[in-house]
C-alpha cells in the first residue's frame, strides 16, 4: 500500500513521492493512459463512433459545410441536427492536423485521437489531487484521490476512449474545483470561471445539466446571500446564449442542437429493458464490493452532507434524474464519476479524521484495501489493452493497409441490425455490398476482393462458405479477427452482446 500508518493520526508517504506528489501522480496517470491510447482501440458504443468519429471524419473527406454554409452531418439536415457539434470540431481539428502530415488513414489518426483524449483526462487527475490538498490540507490524502483517478480499473480505458460523457466529466470535475476555490476564497472570478467550464461541459453533454441544477441553491444557502448563485447563474447562461448563436451560425437555427435535442429525448422511448437500480449497481460495482459498500455508507452521513453540499447534492441529483428518465444505459453515469471519486476519498478522510470504526480496526480496513487492490490490478491490466468492437475495426483497417480505394468487399451477416464502420477502411471508402439472407446474393460477374463473414455459429460459417462456393465461386482464407477479450466477456455475460468474430475470405486463383 501507498499510504502506511505511523502514529495514530498521520500517514506517510514514500519520500520520493512526498517531495514530488503531483508529479508523481500525474506520471503514473500518463503511463497507463500510453498503454491506451497504443492498445485500446476501436469504439465502446455505437454513437462513439458514428455519431462523433464518423461524421468528423467524413468532414474530412467531403467537407464539412453544404452550400448555405451550414454544417453536414451524415443524412441529417442542419436544422435538425440533435447534438452541440463543440466535440464533433474538436475531433475535425484533430483530424486536420493528421491530414496535415500526410496522415490519412482513420486507424492511424486515432492514436493521436486518444492522446489528446488522454491528455484531457489529466484534468480530472489533476482537478481530484487539488481538491482534496484543498479540503484536507494533506498530500497524502490529495495523492490518494489522485491515485484512484489514475489507476482505477477502467480510468485509462475511459480516458482515452471518444466519449462525449467522459470529457463532459471532465470539464465537469474542473467546474467543482473552482467552486471550491470560492468556498476558501470569496473572489467572483472563481464562479464566472466556474460557470464558464459548466457551460462548456454541457456543450459536450448536455445531461451534465442535471448535476449543475441544485448548485445555485446551495451557492445562496451556503453564503446567505443571492449573489453567488446569481454570478455563477449569469456565467452559466451566457455560455448557453453562445451556444444558442453558434447553433445560428453553423445549422442555421438559433439553439438549434438544444431544441432538437430535447425534442428526441422527450419523443425517443427506452431503447434498452434496464432496471430502474441499474444505475446504483453499476456504481457499486464500479468502485468494487466491499469498498463500494463501505465508502458509500460513510458518503451517506449527515456531517459528510453539510460539509460538502455541492457534491452530494450534484451527484444525487445527476444519479435521480437519469433513474426516472426512460433510457437507461451504463454509460450515462460516467460524467459523475470523477465526482464521485471525490466524495470517496473525502468521505474516508472524514472518517479518518473522527478516528472511526474502520480505521479503528486497520486490519478489517486493510483487508478490504487489499481485496479492492487486486481486483482493481486484475481488471485494469486487460482494458488498457482492450480493443472494442475488435472484429468491426481490424479487418477494415488492415484492407485499408493494402489497397483501399480500389477494394471491394461483402459484408456476409444475418444480423440486419449490424453496422460496419467503414472509415477505417480509407478516405476513399472502399466498394461494398451486404448479404443479409440469402436472396441477396449477387451473380458471379460481380467484383469482390474480400469477404467478411460474420457467422452466429460454426454451422454458419460452412452454410457461409458452401453457399457462396457453389453460387459465387470458390473462396479461400485470407485471415481471421477473433473478439477481444472485453468483447468475449460481454458476450458471455450476454449473448445480445455480438462478439464480431469475423473470418476474411478472398476469391480463389
């Protein structure tokens, strides 16, 4: 363990790390999240891909604005366009610079893609190790709460991964530290800031709204007078009346993205059959058993609550109001997350320093620690290496390796549900068509370079290959692309859950 007791109130830390916290902090944070960004490709959710990489990437290759001058975005008109397109520009600029160097291919870009998204998720890091100093006026402590935003299981997977709810986190985490500035400082400069990032991280994602409504009340009800809420209020709302013009500007409707966005929501209904406790068990479990339990409970507690308001209250509230929405997914919960590793590690101080029943009994403590460590080791070592939708991503990126504007590929699935992101096959998307029964199959004449053949068992790949010998002409193996590993286990979790395995064919002779 990194914190080890001497004395009864104090915790020290190894020297190197006492003289160089935040350093060394940080180092740790950047090293795993290299592992990430080398090894942990691919996309964790559709709209990481197509509704962000996708329509950036696409802007690259046809242009990003029609001929009013407003944006493209995929098959939708510019005035209905559902998202702020802040992260999907972001993205586009990335991509520029890339294009820039010579840079062309999207399985490439995307290493500098992640690094940048890597890089952003030090803010989290960072903003976790300077509130704590802040609160507990101890570096042990403030290590600690960066430590456990560095190194938790899925921190690095997440940072690096095109999440518009993971970099809203961020600039979420970011807006807390400067509230907290105000706390200890009083200056109105740190709520214009700090309603200034809000802004920009409900740019990104618009649900972060749900964890800013209670923080104007517990500014008035804190300080005893209107004006903090009224300044952070003011920052807040200039930043949505700057978003309101953008809109304007590039889709051609004032608040456009907004408006469209909560006309969706308020007319899309569940798109998945999820419990209404799913949100508190993914928590649980993400902070992992028994530790979960206990630091929630200790987060529960009344003093805890009239110490850190802000927090509590953003947190609860962002937690309800996704429980009662109808669309229910994991995902949502990840902008709270940096957050929630805040009220964690504040939540144990606060216990520590009341000399409380765990730390009391330091071996039941200890062995709680222990059990969460290894846990922790075991699953971060295989999602800094995960490669999402593995069997979607890798063949096209190795077709666009070798000739990819002149490829032809067929797509051989029985899922129609299935979509394929064919950016990794190359600025000049490659020929294409789909086999999705068997009444689609085409005459021998037609060209095909490859076949990806996406079977739902062994008996469907022989019916696969049989059927496209004997109507088609003869195939041969090209290569295989099995699941990744977090692609396996989701599947074995759940067999709604596709593993994409895909065998690659090409026309024999």
């Amino acid at each position: 363990m990194i914190l080890r007791k001497r004395g009864r109130n104090t915790l020290r830390l190894p020297d190197f790390i006492r003289s160089h916290p935040l350093a060394t902090v940080l180092a740790i944070a950047v090293l795993l999240r290299l592992v990430a960004v080398l090894f942990s490709k691919g996309f964790m959710a559709s709209d990481d891909h197509y509704e962000t990489v996708s329509v950036a990437y696409n802007w690259l290759r046809s242009g990003a604005f029609n001929d009013s001058g407003h944006l493209i975005w995929g098959s939708h008109a510019s005035v209905d366009i559902a998202r702020f397109p802040l992260y999907n520009l972001f993205l586009f600029g990335i991509m520029k610079v890339n294009s820039f160097f010579g840079i062309e291919s999207l399985d490439k870009m995307m290493y500098s893609v992640r690094a940048v998204h890597a890089l952003l998720s030090l803010i989290s890091v960072w903003a976790l190790y300077r509130i704590t100093r802040m609160v507990t006026w101890s570096t042990n402590w403030a290590v600690a709460a960066g430590l456990l935003g560095a190194v938790h299981f899925a921190m690095p997977y997440l940072a690096v991964r095109n999440l518009i709810e993971m970099v809203g986190g961020h600039l979420f985490i970011l807006a807390v530290y400067l509230l907290y500035l105000y706390r200890g400082k009083h200056e109105d400069r740190w709520l214009v800031l700090a309603g200034v990032v809000t802004g920009l991280a409900w740019m990104i994602r618009f649900q972060i709204a749900f964890a800013v409504l209670p923080i104007p009340l517990v500014l008035w009800y804190d300080h005893r007078r209107l004006k903090p809420a009224v300044v952070f209020c003011t920052a807040v709302f200039s930043m949505i009346v700057i978003a309101g013009f953008v809109d304007w500007w590039l889709l051609g409707k004032f608040m456009g993205s907004t408006v469209n966005y909560l006309r969706q929501a308020l007319a899309e209904g569940a798109l998945y059959r999820t419990s209404v406790f799913i949100y508190p068990a993914v928590l649980l479990a993400f902070f992992i058993p028994p530790f979960s339990l206990v630091a929630f409970f200790l987060a529960a507690r009344k003093r805890f609550w009239r110490e850190h308001k802000i927090i509590c209250l953003s947190t609860l509230t962002f937690i309800l109001l996704h429980v009662f929405a109808g669309n229910r997914q994991e995902r949502f919960m990840i902008p709270i997350v940096p957050v929630i590793i805040l009220i964690v590690i504040l939540a144990l101080y606060q216990h520590y320093r009341q000399d409380g029943f765990w730390f009391k009994h330091r071996g039941l403590m200890q062995g709680v620690l222990g059990f969460t460590l290894v846990v922790n080791v075991i699953l971060l070592i295989p999602l800094c290496f995960n490669y999402s939708h593995r069997g979607l991503v890798e063949p096209l990126a190795r077709i666009e390796q070798s000739d990819p504007a002149h490829s032809h590929i067929t797509f051989v699935t029985s899922d129609a549900a299935r979509i394929f992101p064919l950016d990794y096959g190359g600025l000049t998307l490659p020929g294409r068509r789909y086999i999705r029964s068997w009444t689609d199959l085409p005459d021998s004449s037609a060209r095909t370079d490859y076949y990806f053949l996406y079977p739902n068992s062994a008996e469907d790949l022989s019916a696969y290959i049989d059927s496209i010998n004997l109507h088609i002409g003869e195939i041969e193996p090209s290569f295989h692309v099995g699941p990744s590993l977090v692609d396996y286990i989701l599947h074995a979790l759940n067999h709604r859950n596709k593993t994409h395995e895909v065998w690659v064919f090409e026309p024999k002779g």
